[in-house]
C-alpha cells in the first residue's frame, strides 16, 4: 500500500492551490509501541528510524517542513523564514513551496487558510495552547480578515475521552462564559470532560472565522488508526501538513 493510502486528505473547499495532508499511524518503519509511521523525534523511537520515515513524506511535498518544538504556547512561526527546527505552536506560510505542520497524537490539529490562498496556518492545539491564545496569535500574524478565513480541524482526543480537572474548566469560563458547554461534569468526581473541538471553535468564532470543517474524528478511541498519548503513554506521533502550491 502507498503512503498517500494511508493518509487523509481534509474534506474543506479550500483554493486549488491550497494543499494539505494528515498522516495516520499507518505506512511507516516504526517498530511497537511507535508503530508504524511515528514522526516525533521526541518520543523514545529509533532517531535513524523516524528520519526514514519523515523521508518517506517527500514525494508528496514541495519541501522540507518546518518541524516545530511544540510547548503548548501560542507562539506562532513562519515557515517562509524559519530553519528547519523552530520553538514554537502554530506556522503561517504565505510563499509557494513552504510547508507548515503540526504533530499530535491527542492534541487537536487546526488548518487554516483564506479564500484567496494567499496565506496558510497550521496550529498545535491542545487545551493549554488553547488557553494560552495560540488560535488568536495564529488568526492575527495571517494578516487577513478573519471573514475570509477557513478552518479544518483534524483528528483529536473526544469529549468522552478527555477527563480534566476542575481548574481547566475555570480557566475556559473566566475567558469567556460560553465555553461551559464545552465541559460535561462527571457526577461526584469533580472531574469534567472537555470537548477540545468546541473549545477550538468558540476561540475561531470569536476572532470572526465562521466556516469550520471536520472534527468528528476521535484519535483515543480509533486504536488503529491514531496514535494516542492517553490511551498508550508511549506512542508516536502523526503529521497535519499544509502549504500553498
């Protein structure tokens, strides 16, 4: 099977020239428990191994990517100007050929780009950059009318899958009042289950970005297709991609 064959391509009416791939666990070298197509450095694989299997994406992109050191911040860089290895939770790119991407393996992937494919964005979203302002960072270095921006959100961890504490709730609702129904308390154990998609789509909404697609994809609970940092522990990590042809 061919490496695009394992891939997803993100159902959005994006510009022709807008491009953008999201890996699975599937159609790599990576050996259990990164198996198979492992693309973090970061996670205990084989260093040798997850080179060949970055390797194994160049046919399907124009360049090298930006592989970011994610922090769970809202640091934003461009692929444009950046080296190869950058600190940072989101990448714009507004040249042709400049590949931005994200790693997650429960965290939530967010996509972005305006109706003129002029300008891209790939954000690294779990409920910490998402408190820490990464989508309102990544929204405002676009330098475009929100109106005009699309979103695309890849797979993440889902609500019934996600047990937070009391305290992240809190953190949502004192920044806006509307994220409560993002949470669902769990009855005497004070623990709420959070919904990262609905999370993510009240802070785009916010900002004026009105068309959302995809979030209906659960990387806990579909085992054989998703890495999963809460479910395994120790795991790999997949790959959302996009650039401007």
């Amino acid at each position: 099977m061919k490496l695009i064959e394992t891939c997803i391509t993100p159902d959005w009416p994006v510009p022709a020239n807008v491009r953008a791939i999201q890996t699975t666990r599937s159609g790599g070298l990576s050996s259990k428990p990164y198996d198979s197509l492992n693309l973090g450095t970061h996670v205990g694989d084989v260093p040798m191994v997850v080179a060949r299997n970055r390797m194994l994406l160049n046919s399907m992109l124009p360049s090298e990517p930006v592989w970011m050191e994610q922090v769970h911040g809202k640091t934003v860089a461009s692929a444009d100007a950046a080296g190869c290895a950058v600190t940072a939770d989101a990448c714009i790119a507004r040249q042709r050929g400049s590949v931005c991407v994200v790693m997650t393996a429960d965290c939530l992937p967010i996509l972005l780009c305006d109706r003129q494919g002029s300008v891209v964005a790939a954000i690294h979203a779990g409920w910490k950059g998402l408190a820490a302002g990464v989508v309102e960072a990544t929204v405002h270095a676009m330098r475009v009318d929100a109106s005009q921006l699309m979103a695309w959100f890849g797979p993440a961890i889902s609500q019934d899958a996600f047990e937070v504490g009391a305290e992240v709730r809190e953190l949502f609702v004192a920044h806006a009042v509307a994220s409560d129904t993002a949470f669902r308390p769990q009855a005497g154990a004070g623990k709420y289950h959070a919904d990262l998609y609905a999370l993510a789509r009240l802070r785009l909404q916010a900002q004026g970005v009105t068309q959302i697609y995809g979030g209906d994809r659960c990387s806990y609970r579909e085992r054989e297709t998703f890495f999963s940092y809460r479910r395994d522990g120790v795991t790999g990590r997949m790959g959302t991609f996009i650039w401007l042809d």
